[in-house]
C-alpha cells in the first residue's frame, strides 16, 4: 500500500480520521469528494452509516495526485 510521505514542514499531507463513502471497502485511495475528515476516531464512528455506504477510517492526505485531483489514502477501516 502507497502513502504518500508526510510533511512535516507545511502539513500538507496529514493523518486524520474520516468518514468514507465508498460502496465497496476494496480501493486504498479516495477522491477528496468522498472524504468527510472527522476531529477524532470516536467522531467518525458516530457519524458512519453502512446503509448509505459511509465508513470510519483513519486516512492520509489529501495528496495531489497524478491527474490533479485531491486524494485521500487509506490507512485502515475503524
């Protein structure tokens, strides 16, 4: 699994927790309009629903991708 390096200088690219919609919980990065960052882990589980298909995760990013667009990467489900 890729992560992009973090930097601590700027705080550009950060570890936080969020709340993914995804109906699959099969890709490792996300496009930042799937994205809500969470103030802590305990915030993204109340606020998960697996019927809309939105999961806890704690996530890195957002990173600039290749094509440009702002990605979050996966680093594990809650």
């Amino acid at each position: 699994m890729f992560h992009p390096p973090k930097d601590s200088e700027t705080h550009l690219v950060e570890e936080c927790y969020a709340v993914i919609y995804s109906p699959k919980q099969r890709r490792q990065r996300f496009p930042a309009n799937c994205v809500e960052v969470m103030a802590s882990d305990l915030a993204a589980l109340e606020c998960c629903d697996e019927a809309a298909h939105r999961y806890p995760a704690k996530v890195m990013g957002p990173s600039r991708s290749s094509e440009g667009s702002m990605i979050y990467y996966l680093i594990h489900w809650l």
